[in-house]
C-alpha cells in the first residue's frame, strides 16, 4: 500500500512556502511511486498506480496554471521554453491516458509505464533546468511563497486523471472544477468497487 501522501495532506510545511523547493518534492514524491508501482503487483500496484495517475494529473495541472504563466512573462525566451515544457506534458498526457486503460497485471502495463517513466522524468529534468533554476533567481522571497501558496490552491482544485489537449491555464481554469468532480466520482466508485470486489 501507498505510505506517499497527496499533495494536499503536504510534508513539512517549512519547504511548502517556496515554490520551487514544493515543486522539487513533487518531482520527488513521483520519482518514488514509479518506484512503488514497478516494485509491487496486484492490488498494491494498482493502488499505487491510482496514486500516480492521481499526482501526475495534479502536478502538473498546477504548473500549466501557475509556473508556466510566470516563465512566459518573467524568464528571457519564456514563451519557447513553455511551449517545449508543454508538449512534453501532452505526450505524457497521452502515453498515461492509455495505460490508464490498461490492467496493471497486463503484460502490455510495464513497458508502457517504463515509457511513461523515462518521458516524465525528462520532462521534470527539463522544467527543473529550464524553468525552475530561473524562476528562483528571478524572483524573491514574496513571490515564491505566493506562488506556493498558488499552487497548493490549484492542487485543490485540480483534475485528477489526465486530460490530453489541455496543457493551457485557460484551458485547465475552465476544465478544473468540472473535471476534477467528475474525476474524484470516478476515484471514488473505482475505490468502492474494489473495496466491495
């Protein structure tokens, strides 16, 4: 069984009030249940699974509203580095959408999370170069905490599955609420279904 917390219960609150330390521990906590998930099998897989798809769709809903706004006004080719950072959401988006499909006792479910994994971690590589190392000399200690605290709102707020097609802050303002209540009736009758199975 999953021991990570969700990103709302948080850790040490000291980190959570710079964004860019929050963000890292995000990296970090998705890191770890890749980790879980290829390790275990059964049910444990398929709940740390759950908890994956569940941290992915959150982490990064919440960079699409809040740290990609910020790099395209505040960091030097701003806008090209976002656009990069965003297709690589898209192709995790999708890659993650299909094994969400997938049983994870398929023989078909490890080669593609081992996808998954390798384009998620070059993507968190890429935002931890590109965006977060000048987001952090950019700004000053006021602005990170409120980007924090932005962030901590948006996890709130945020789908939990993936949703190929809208790596936009417009486009994840207007799905948000929408599809983060259709997405925790799905969590929920999901999680029923095999507390009662």
């Amino acid at each position: 069984m999953s021991t990570l917390r969700t990103p709302q219960a948080g850790g040490d609150r000291s980190r959570d009030t710079d964004v860019v330390s929050l963000l890292m521990r995000r990296h970090g906590d998705i890191r770890n249940l890749f980790d879980e998930v290829e390790a275990s099998s059964g049910a444990e897989r398929r709940a740390a699974f759950r908890h994956l798809v569940r941290l992915l769709a959150v982490h990064e809903t919440t960079e699409e509203e809040v740290v990609h706004p910020f790099s395209r006004r505040a960091l030097p080719g701003g806008e090209k580095v976002v656009e990069d950072r965003l297709a690589e959401e898209r192709a995790a988006k999708e890659t993650l959408a299909a094994l969400d499909d997938i049983d994870t006792d398929d023989p078909k479910f490890m080669p593609q999370l081992l996808k998954l994994r390798k384009d998620v971690q070059e993507h968190a590589r890429a935002e931890e170069r590109y965006e977060f190392s000048h987001i952090r000399r950019s700004t000053d200690v006021t602005n990170l905490a409120a980007m924090a605290k932005a962030v901590k709102a948006a996890e709130a707020m945020a789908p939990t599955r993936p949703h190929p097609g809208v790596e936009s802050g417009a486009a994840n303002l207007a799905l948000g609420p929408v599809a983060a209540l259709m997405d925790r009736t799905k969590d929920a009758v999901r999680k029923a279904m095999n507390e009662d199975g």
